[in-house]
C-alpha cells in the first residue's frame, strides 16, 4: 500500500459513496486509477467491506466482555455478530477479551443484550458503557 492507497482510503472512510471521478479529481489522478486502487484494496483485503454511520437516536454502547482463558474467542464473537443490535464484535487486549459495539432502540433493549451476552456460557463477566456522543474521523 503507498501513499495513494492510503489518500483513497481516507477518502473513503469520510463518506464511501464519494464517486471514483470526484476522488481523481481531488487527489489528481484518473477515475481509472481510483477504480483499480479500489478493486485490487478490496481483492486483498484491506477493505472489507463499505458500511456507514448513523445517527438514528438510539442508544449506543459498549458491552465489554471477559470470557474464560479456554474459550475460541473466533466463534464467539462470529455467534454474537449475528445479534440484531450488534454492529460490531472486536477482540481486544487488556482487562476484557472482546467488545460489542450496540446500537439498540432503548435502554431495555441494550439491557436485554447485555442479558443475553451474560448467558453465553463463555462469558465470565461484563461491563457496559453508553456511548453518549460520537465524532467521526
């Protein structure tokens, strides 16, 4: 990946529907060359996937999550992503193993999930944070 690549991306992570031609035109390189970027960044991988951000006055939080040391952390977090109000299940280092990025429609539905996530029988322990105000990057 060079600096290019890497223009693009930041582009991309600002708005990804922003059109091919309009990221040529702003980094001055052909429509082509942002398309062929795009494909080969998607082909191996450093672009998974194009999503977006909403601001749908829910509740947004945190569920951090501590499992048990034998646990496939992969297989967990692959069932919890499935969750409807689960955007995101990120493994982490520190004190918890995983957190669960939640955007539910109120607070008995972020406590129902956190319910939920309890129950699992490789969770030992849970801590919740509500994301009160967000800033994009």
């Amino acid at each position: 990946m060079d600096d290019l690549d890497r223009e693009i991306l930041a582009l991309l992570r600002q708005d990804s529907r922003t059109p091919y031609t309009e990221i040529g035109d702003m980094l001055d390189v052909s429509e082509g060359t942002v398309r062929n970027r795009v494909d080969r960044l998607l082909e191996n991988g450093t672009i998974e996937r194009f999503t977006i951000a909403t601001r749908t006055g829910n509740v947004k939080s945190m569920v951090e999550v501590s499992v048990a040391v034998d646990v496939d952390t992969q297989a967990l977090a692959e069932r919890m992503a499935e969750w409807t109000e689960v955007d995101f299940v990120w493994q982490v280092s520190g004190e918890e193993d995983m957190v669960l990025i939640v955007d539910a429609m109120d607070t008995e539905r972020v406590n129902e999930l956190i319910t939920r996530t309890r129950e699992q029988a490789e969770v030992r322990s849970t801590k919740t944070r509500l994301i009160l105000e967000e800033t994009r990057g």
